[in-house]
C-alpha cells in the first residue's frame, strides 16, 4: 500500500512538473514580407523580399479583445523574421502584421492583408514549437513595367497597369 502511494505521488509531481513546464512554452513564429512589385496582393517571380521590415505579433483575450502579449522582429536580408512567443496562448488570437517598411518605393500596406493568424499553443494537435504564419506584403505605389508579361505567363486575365 506505501508503495502505491509513493507511486502515485510521483506520478503527480511529474504530472504537476509538465504542466508547468508546458505553462512556460516558446514558440517560434517564422514568416516573410516581400514587396508587391505588381499590386496584385500575391507573390510572383518578380517580388521582392524587404529588409528591415518590422512585424509585430500580438495576443489578444478572445472574449475581452483585450492585448496581453506582443513583441517585434525585423526581417533580415531574405525578408524572413523570427518572433519568439513566450508563454501558451491557448484563450487569445494572435496575429502577425507589418509595422513598418523601410523601402520609400514599397511601403503602401495592402487593405485586408496587414496581418495573418498564427496559433500559439500546444493544445491543439500541432507538437511542433515552430508555427509559419503566411507571407506578410507592401505594395509599390506603380507596377513593374514587366508585370504583364509575368502575368501573362500564369495565365491571367490582362489588368490594367
């Protein structure tokens, strides 16, 4: 009987040790920002990556709307940043968006595309500590004269540039 209770008191001190461990998480929210060289909102041949863009990622309580995290990273030369997220974040929305470009020539934020979800917590079935978030974007203020031919070339309607 005083083995089972030894037992099983370790049992939860292990127990209690993972769900304390777990409590203390960080995850690595990885993603790009590129410059939208032809306005179309999407990534073709002739985007180009932004260096020192600034991206924010920001936590908030999903009843009270309220932020309760949020930190910043730069991109570096290939336009990739990497944010650390501290902490499980299972009751928030957390979202990545463009703060700032450093380009004169690219820095329109595209409407509906400044930020992208990222889910940062371990329940729910993704054990990996790394999360992508999608492509972050700025828009040049004129289109590339070669974007026609770009999109000529997947195939899409003409649009006017």
């Amino acid at each position: 009987m005083a083995k089972a209770i030894l037992v099983l008191s370790a049992l939860c001190s292990i127990l209690a040790f993972a769900n304390f461990a777990q409590s203390h998480e960080v995850f690595k929210v990885e993603g790009t920002v590129y410059c939208d060289t032809c306005r179309v909102q999407f990534q073709t041949k002739i985007s180009e990556n932004i260096e020192g863009a600034k991206v924010q990622l920001t936590c908030r309580d999903m009843e009270t709307e309220k932020v309760t995290y949020t930190t910043e990273a730069l991109t570096d030369k290939d336009g990739k940043y990497t944010i650390e997220a501290r902490g499980d974040h299972e009751k928030e929305l957390c979202d990545v968006g463009v703060i700032h470009s450093p380009r004169e020539d690219c820095k329109e934020p595209a409407i509906g595309f400044e930020n992208t979800r990222v889910v940062c917590s371990n329940n729910v079935g993704m054990h990996n500590p790394t999360r992508y978030a999608n492509p972050l974007f700025f828009m040049k203020k004129e289109s590339l004269p070669g974007c026609k031919d770009v999109l000529d070339e997947l195939g899409l309607f003409p649009l006017e540039f």
